[in-house]
C-alpha cells in the first residue's frame, strides 16, 4: 500500500540531527558520523522504523544505522525513534538514517564503511521472474553486500514470502553465504532480540508464518556467481 505524502516528514528530517541527506556525499564517511566507535548494524528497507528503533533504544553499546528510499516513510520511523529513546530515558546517540535507492549501494558506501551486520526485513518479494534481480537478498545484490560486510558478516532476513525464503536461501549459497540459523516458523522458535515490524504482527495475524534466517559471509564458491543472472 502506497503511504501517503506527509508535509511535515521533510521539514523533521532537516531539522533531526541524525538524518543524513545526500547520501552519496557521505560515501567512505559514515562511521565517522557517530558519537562512538563501536560496531554498526545496518537495516536495508527500514519502513516506518519499529525495527530499528527498538533494537537501537535497547542497544546503547551497538550503532545503527537504517536506510529507506523516501522521506514521507522516514520521517515516520524518524517518530518512532523518538518514541523509542524516550520511553528508555536516552537520546538518539547510536543511530542515523539515510534515504537512497539500495540497489544503488555501491555508489553510497565503500570498503571504508564497513557493517558487522545486516538486517533484511520483508522486503518486497518481486514475484514475477522477470523482476527477481530487483529483490534485496538476489545474489547480485549481495555481491554487493560483499564489498561492505566486515569478515564474518551476518545477514538477518525476515519474511512471510515462500517463495522469496526458498529463493534466498539459493542465492545466499551462490553468494558466498553459509546459513548457520533457520526457522520457518519464527513465533514458534523465537531468538534473542527479535524486535517485531508492523508488517510481522500484520502477517502473524493472518496465520502467516513468519521465516526467518541468519546467514554468515565465508568464502566464495568455486563456482561463477553468474548463473543466477538467469534467473
């Protein structure tokens, strides 16, 4: 569902102290940008920001930092940042948000800015076979990812899409990914920390299962990463 245009969205963001614009300026810079140095996790498609918000509130000791494509959308979870950090006593000292198309991540950030973590969380699943390439967790993507991942990275992947699991699961291993957690019924088998998005209590409402993964960045398979460029 498109959200829609919010007036007051641009204006709070110019005003937060933790919304970077132009991000493309800030490539090779982001870790700079934080009060501590300390390890940084990064959430791809953040939405409305309850994802982030909570892990950040709760995470003094961890750097967030979340991306999203539009304003109107990052304004709202820039609120619920607000919300979060208020109801702990605390400023908003350990995250920052960005707005940039990830699949142009290449241009945005550099092996100078590198994430020891990278959250995925029901991202739009693209299910027609032409648009494959487009998902966030496509092999060529995370081949992206690559380039910004610490050694032993994890990627965290949440979603309610089969097909998109099944799928992810294929590029994970074409990428240079070992899966070391799975479970396709999160709510039955819950881990640590698991901070729940409007778009998961919506889908375990409708007795969706929520799948869930961890995959960790080894070493590249011997064989060529092209062969999910069919697909």
């Amino acid at each position: 569902m498109r959200m829609r245009r919010k007036p007051w969205a641009r204006p709070e963001l110019a005003a937060c102290p933790y919304f970077f614009d132009e991000a493309v300026t800030r490539r090779g810079t982001w870790r700079s940008l934080f009060r501590k140095a300390q390890p940084l996790y990064l959430e791809l498609g953040m939405g409305k920001g309850a994802f982030i918000a909570q892990a950040a509130a709760a995470h003094p000791e961890i750097n967030y930092m979340g991306v999203d494509i539009k304003s109107d959308v990052i304004g709202v979870a820039r609120r619920r940042v607000e919300s979060e950090f208020e109801a702990v006593g605390r400023t908003p000292d350990n995250i920052i948000m960005t707005a940039f198309d990830i699949t142009r991540l290449p241009t945005v950030m550099d092996e100078h800015d590198k994430v020891d973590r990278i959250y995925i969380n029901f991202c739009n699943p693209w299910p027609t076979g032409a648009h494959h390439k487009k998902r966030l967790t496509h092999t060529r993507q995370l081949m992206n990812y690559r380039n910004i991942l610490a050694d032993g990275g994890e990627i965290h992947f949440k979603t309610d899409d089969d097909p998109l699991f099944n799928s992810s699961l294929r590029y994970f291993a074409e990428a240079g990914f070992e899966v070391i957690h799975m479970t396709r019924d999160l709510h039955a088998n819950p881990t640590a920390d698991n901070y729940v998005t409007e778009h998961e209590i919506m889908f375990s409402e409708q007795g969706i299962p929520i799948k869930f993964c961890i995959a960790k960045m080894v070493a590249l398979p011997d064989a060529p990463v092209e062969a999910a460029e069919a697909e």
